[in-house]
C-alpha cells in the first residue's frame, strides 16, 4: 500500500481505534497516530517503524508483524494473545506530533487514567519522554519506571523511536 501525500492528508485529525485485549498486560501508550496510522487503521504503520520489530526481538511477540498495510488477522491474534495493547495521549492524527495542542497534551492523563481505570494493565509504557513531560507537568521526568497513581500497574517512559538492536 503506497499514499501520496496528497492522500495522507485526507486522513488528518482521524483517529484510530484503541487495540485493548482482554486482558490487557502491557499497555503502550503513543504520542498520536500518525496520518500514515490513520489511513491503514494499525498502529506504528509506517514503513520502517522500529516498534515491531523491537517487540519481537525482546520476546514479546513470536513473529514480526508488519502493520504497514494494515493488521491482518494473525497480528491482531499474536497481539491479543499475548495481552499487549496500544493507544494513544492524543488520539487526533497529525503529521507531526508538534501540531498537537497544549490542550490536547493537558488532556492525556485523564484519558490514561480511563484506560488504565478500565482495563487495568499491569504495565503501561508511555513512548516519548518529552510528550510525557508536557503531559503529565514532570518537567524532570527521565526514561525509565515512574512514581505511578494507578495500583497494581507499574507505569514506564520509554523513547519515542526505539532503537535498532
């Protein structure tokens, strides 16, 4: 599947569907989908996204999944077998995540603590401290486990982009 830019821009400000298996374990928390995640419905899309491949590499899925094109059923499957969710802080798709209101940003934790409210994860890692920070008002907060409010869940802040191996 290929879009032109043109293409990609009919799907800012969509969102995308949280992925919330029962039960959920490990809950990954993006910064907002992208458009090319709002135009193939899967999070982590775009070609050459590393988050795939890094949830294979450590263990936490059996084989590679490629969401450039959408999920297909045997992704979804090894995903919601293994209790491993995905969403968002913000769920508008942008371009970029700069384009993102302070507004925006200020309402994630309440959306996080819903999430975490209703599904109760044991862990959640959120992907990008700086979103994090900004979000959350820890202008310190470091990569790495955080003080969480949230029993029983043990909340992370990981980097955005994960590195290659």
């Amino acid at each position: 599947m290929r879009f032109t830019q043109a293409e990609l821009q009919q799907f800012r400000d969509r969102t995308v569907p949280d992925l919330l298996p029962d039960p959920l374990r490990l809950l990954f928390i993006g910064i907002n989908p992208g458009l090319w995640t709002a135009a193939t419905g899967a999070h982590f899309a775009r070609r050459g996204n590393r988050f795939y491949p890094a949830l294979q590499r450590a263990g936490l899925t059996r084989h590679l999944i490629d969401a450039s094109d959408g999920y297909k059923a045997e992704d979804l499957a090894e995903l919601h077998a293994r209790g491993i969710g995905i969403s968002n802080l913000v769920p508008r798709a942008t371009a970029r995540a700069d384009e993102l209101t302070a507004e925006e940003l200020a309402a994630a934790p309440a959306r996080l603590d819903a999430l975490v409210a209703a599904h109760a994860p044991a862990v959640v890692a959120v992907l990008g401290v700086t979103a994090y920070r900004q979000a959350f008002g820890r202008p310190k907060a470091a990569l790495g486990e955080q003080e969480t409010p949230w029993p029983g869940t043990r909340l992370f802040v990981a980097r955005r982009k994960l590195s290659p191996g």
